[in-house]
C-alpha cells in the first residue's frame, strides 16, 4: 500500500497545520527547559503551542497556579451524541486535560506526565443551551513518581456537571531519535 504524505495543513481553509511530530517535538523542547507551571503559563501567552486536541474541541487553559489550573469549554452542537446532548467524552477530555495540569504545575522542568487512572460522575445532561463551561482542578498529592488531582465541571451559574479525580505518573519522556 502507498504512502502517503500529509500537506502540513490542518485540512480547515484559514488554520496552518503542523505535523504531529512536529508539533509534538515543539511542545517536548519547551517542556523540558520549563517547569510545568511556566509552561502553561506560556502556553496562555501564546509563546508555547497549544495542544491539537484543545484546539479541537475548542478547551482553553485560562489559569494556572502551583497545583490549580482553570479551563474553559464551550459546548456546541458539533459535541452532540446520538440522543442530542453533549457526548460525556467532551466533558471527560476537559477533566483529563485540568487534572492532568494541575498535577504537572507542580512538577520540574523535565517532567511530564499520563494519566493512570480517571474516575468521572456526570451529574446532568449537557447542552449548548448551557453556554461555556468552567473546569477547575486541583493537586491533592504530588509526589515524586505519583500524582492525584480532583476537579469540578460548572456552568457561569456555578451548577456542577460533572466531577471526577485522577492519578497520573509523573516521568522524563525519552527524546526522540
């Protein structure tokens, strides 16, 4: 079967593209120099890409303090499921993605990390109707190799969503070749 090579662009008229090795070497380098916490402070800055997948589902990292970070969603139509609401996985990657960065504020420069383990209660339905969503999450415990983290999913009114905690592995990831 033929290879085939992608153009560099994101396959959206107006919006360059980067390849994914690319873009995730870009993100690599700086994350080795920098700590967590000025890491996503930069990345806030624009000085340090985001990552594809926040940009493709529209999640945005708006705070960022030693063990707490904030994101900000905002559900459309595009995130329905089959019975018409917004599929729990937009609300999952919002929890994965907060959690995961409130555990790496807190980590060194040159160490990232994974999730292990997530654990989410979804507490209503969700719609567009609902308007942007806000997902805090804190550090409850970093240690050297292990990380826990809970968070909150709410509406401009305050009403939860969903919640969920996490464990995530803290690590040196291996330079490319």
């Amino acid at each position: 079967m033929p290879r085939t090579r992608r153009s560099g662009r994101s396959g959206r008229p107006g919006r360059p593209g980067r390849s994914g090795q690319a873009h995730a070497s870009s993100l690599g380098k700086a994350r080795r120099t920098l700590s967590g916490l000025a890491f996503f402070r930069k990345m806030m800055d624009g000085e340090v890409p985001r990552p594809p997948m926040t940009a493709l589902l529209n999640l945005r990292l708006i705070e960022a303090d030693e063990g707490r970070v904030v994101f900000r969603a905002v559900p459309t139509a595009a995130h329905y499921n089959g019975m018409g609401v917004v599929h729990g996985g937009l609300v999952a990657t919002l929890l994965d993605s907060a959690l995961g960065c409130a555990i790496n504020t807190l980590a060194p420069a040159g160490k990232t990390f994974t999730t292990l383990e997530i654990k989410i209660n979804y507490t209503r339905p969700l719609t567009s109707d609902v308007g942007p969503l806000r997902c805090e999450a804190r550090a409850i415990h970093v240690g050297s190799r292990v990380g826990t983290a809970e968070g909150r999913v709410v509406d401009a009114n305050g009403k939860l969503y969903a919640h969920g905690t996490t464990t995530c592995i803290l690590f040196e990831p291996r330079r490319a070749r």
